[in-house]
C-alpha cells in the first residue's frame, strides 16, 4: 500500500470513530430524556386528583418537570456538545467535479 492509502485509510477509520461515539453519545442522551419524560410523565401525570395539579411557569407541574426541563436540558447538552465536544475532523479535499460527458 501506498503512504497516501495508508494515511486515506487511518483518515478514515478516525472519522467513524469519532462519529460512532458522537451518534451513540448523543442516543444515550436521548434515550435517557424519552425514559425520564415518559416515566415521570406517566407517574405523576395520570390518576392524580386534578385539585393536587399545581402550575410552574404556567404548565402543570408534571409537564414542566416532565417535559420542559429535561428536553429543555437537552437542547443545552446538544448545543454545548456540538460547539465543544465534538471533533471537527478534516475531511480530505474536494473531488473534481466530473463532466456528464465523461
């Protein structure tokens, strides 16, 4: 092999590492906020006597705990994941375009 297939493969492998873990990262993430919003949704939103509801912020309260502050939190993980933690790995040069003639 060649330097420059070596470095094109090495290149490579680096830029899927760094994307499987960004993607399962931000899954886990995810997946974290779907088992807390549903689970928390589910236990403190149903059979719950309507006179025991109490509003934060305008939202009943197992909405706002439930729903606004643990998506609300994600969008902040995501910005300052995407901003901070995530590798901006160079991607080679751009191919030629090639002529539909060819």
């Amino acid at each position: 092999m060649s330097k420059s297939i070596q470095e094109t493969t090495g290149k490579e492998q680096l830029l899927l590492r760094n994307a499987r873990r960004e993607g399962l990262i931000i899954m886990a993430v995810w997946l974290a906020a779907l088992v807390w919003s549903v689970g928390f949704s589910y236990v403190f939103g149903y059979y719950r006597d309507p006179a025991a509801i109490e509003l934060v912020l305008g939202f009943p309260d197992w909405v706002f705990w439930g729903i606004v502050v643990p998506w609300g939190l994600c969008l902040v993980y995501s910005a300052w994941f995407c901003f901070v933690t995530m590798a901006d790995d160079d991607l080679g040069q751009d191919q030629p375009e090639k002529s539909g003639h060819d």
